[in-house]
C-alpha cells in the first residue's frame, strides 16, 4: 500500500481503477483481501479528504467509462463523504461535544490496561491486531474492516468509541471529523439512535477469505445510549460576490486550487496553511503530519508553475495577513482553531457542498434520493 502525496499521483490513481477495477467494484468492494491486494476498491478517499481531487472529478470520470446505474454503488459511497459533512455542518455541536468527552476520557482510561492493549495490538484477537498494525503502517483500512474494528472495539473489548475514533483520526490518511466522528458514532448505535453495528464472526471470515481464525466476539450486544440530541441548526452557504485582488487561504482540505470553483478568480497571494499538532486537540501520527505536509509542498510547486504567487505558512500566522478569503475548512480543527481566536473570515463554499449539504438534514437514504440531481447539476 502506497500513497505518493502528489497530484499526479493521485489522478494517475484514479485513471488505472477507472480502466481497470471500476467494472468490479460493486461486487467485491466489501471484500478485505489484505493490504497487499486493493485491486477490488479505489484507494482515492485519502486524495479526496484532502482536495487534491476531488468528488465530482472522480464521479464524471467513472461516468465516462460506465452508465450511473452501473456505477450508482460507487458514486454513493464517494458521495458519501460529502453527506456525512453537511451532516455535521448542520449539527457542529456534535463535534465540539465529542472534543469534550474526549478529553475526559484520556485521563480515565490513561492507565487502563485493555485500552493500552487495543491501541498497541495486543488483544486477544488475532484480526483486530493485525488491522492496529495496519493502521499504524499503512494510515489506512479499508472501510469494512473500519466498521469490524469499530464493532469490535466497542462490543468486545468494551471500550469507548470517543477513544477509538481519536486512534482513526492519529493515523488515517482520510480522516476527517466529519466521516470519522460520525461513522464511529453509527456503529455505537448513537448516530442512528437504537441502530448499531455488530461485526460478526461469519461475516468477518467471508470477506476477508478465511484470513483470520479463532474470532470470538460478543455478537449479542445492545446499542450504546446517548441522552443528548442534536437538533438541526439552519445554515446558509453564500458567497460573498466580489472576491478579486485579495489573497486566499486554502485549508488542508482543499489541497487543489487548480480544479477549485475559484481557479478563474485572480488572488494576490495564496496562503496554503499548515497546522500542526500544537494546535490540534488531537495529535497526528508523525507520518500524516508529513503526508499533508508533502501534499501541501506539491500544491504550491504546481502554483508556482503557474506563475501564481504562493506561500506555506503555519495557521498561527494568518492573523499577520490582512484582506483575505478563506476556501471553506468545515468542521473541525482547522474552524475550531478560526473560531477560538475570534479570526473573522469570509469563506468560500464548493459549489458541490451549497447544493448537496441542502439535502443533510436527515439520513444517508433520503441524501442518496437526489444524487441524480446533485450529478446532472454539474454535468
């Protein structure tokens, strides 16, 4: 498993699944063969969490190759990163309450010997410390195996699914609060309240071809309960109209200005910011701190060939920078950051995001209703 933090990789990435796996994907995507063998799933979520391509340019290349109804599995499951934002744009007090739980979790569960063994892979199951291993290898797994590891973390092991989605987001390539948070939230059976998931001993042998043996788990477990709720929080995404010869701050999840809404605007300057761990309620694992550093560097290598002036800097210096927008960052550290240093922005939405994030208000299968329309719109 490699993920070379390039542009050209990336689209490189996308093109050989296009032409060679694409045909497959609906019936073998649930399939773990190992890391030594994605051929059956696209590998791209760590490029699209950080802008270096994006949705709609990995849905109009698989509709040049096949109809939508051939391909209406996987443009859902690439959509459903976008869902699960606007989700959480809607609802953003369910980040800042999970950044709370957390850090009362981390001093209660400090020392606790079954926590210390699950996030250094020595439990007594042989699947879960190899997908720990993987993880911390690979900053990656596919998306069955984050829903067994999940399960399993809280079901079996009995652990706190605040502690779990912290270990995704130190390590993941793609991890971001929104598919993160939520996802982990889901399986507990909070996010659907009453509805969870519960990994399953025959479920984990067929789709991972019998790799994995002796897989005791509690396969009788109750959906963990949340006495809070989440009422939807009414937000418009409008931008401003006039938005030339100001400079521009591009956030780690738009690492691409070039296939931007915004790449016919003329900027003085394009910031592209750093954040580093000092900053983060949650550290990073020292190798998704260099892959987004080295994502960034390509970024404004490719600026620069364009002649377009550019800078990396670090998030505590955008308060010397006067006369900016802002690409929006959604959810999450990067916000939280603007947020609690009172940096007023004027930010710029995706067109995808203004449209899609509208149809947020309630499940993924009500979303997955107006992926049609969401699709035509940019076709």
């Amino acid at each position: 498993m490699e993920f070379e933090a390039s542009r050209a990789k990336a689209v490189d990435k996308l093109n050989y699944f296009v032409e060679n796996n694409l045909s497959e994907y609906s019936k073998l995507r649930n399939f773990d063969f190992g890391p030594n063998n994605r051929s059956n799933i696209s590998c791209l979520s760590p490029y699209i969490t950080h802008g270096v391509i994006n949705e709609l340019e990995v849905i109009n290349k698989s509709l040049k190759k096949f109809s939508f109804v051939k391909n209406e599995k996987f443009i859902q499951e690439v959509l459903w990163r976008t869902y699960w934002k606007g989700w959480l744009e809607l609802r953003p007090n369910v980040w800042s309450d999970y950044l709370k739980e957390l850090n009362n979790l981390r001093n209660e569960f400090k020392g606790n010997q079954n926590y210390l063994n699950a996030i250094e892979g020595k439990t007594e199951l042989e699947c879960f410390n190899q997908w720990v291993n993987e993880l911390k290898e690979n900053n990656y797994l596919h998306n069955h195996t984050r829903m067994w590891f999940a399960s399993i973390w809280i079901f079996t092991l009995g652990l706190p699914w605040q502690l779990g989605a912290e270990l995704f987001l130190q390590h993941l390539y793609d991890g971001d609060a929104a598919s993160n948070t939520l996802g982990w939230r889901w399986v507990a059976g909070i996010q659907t309240q009453g509805k969870h998931y519960l990994a399953s001993e025959w479920n984990i042998k067929k789709f991972t071809n019998n790799r994995f043996q002796n897989i005791k788990l509690n396969e009788n477990a109750l959906p963990k309960v949340s006495e809070k709720s989440y009422p939807l929080i009414k937000r418009e995404f409008i931008n401003p109209q006039n938005i030339e010869d100001e400079n521009l701050l591009i956030f780690e999840n738009n690492i691409s200005f070039e296939i931007t809404d915004f790449k016919e605007n003329k900027f003085e300057k394009i910031y592209i910011v750093s954040n580093k761990n000092e900053n983060r309620s949650i550290k990073l694992s020292e190798k998704l701190v260099k892959f987004k550093s080295l994502l960034m560097e390509d970024q404004k290598q490719r600026l620069k060939d364009k002649s377009i002036d550019c800078e990396v800097i670090d998030i505590s210096e955008i308060k010397n920078i006067e006369n900016y927008y802002s690409l929006y960052p959604t959810v999450g550290e990067n916000l939280d950051y603007l947020n609690s240093n009172n940096l007023k922005m004027n930010f710029l939405y995706r067109d995808l995001d203004q449209l899609a994030w509208q149809y947020c208000n309630k499940g993924f299968f009500n979303f997955k209703i107006y992926i049609p329309k969401i699709i035509s719109k940019f076709n």
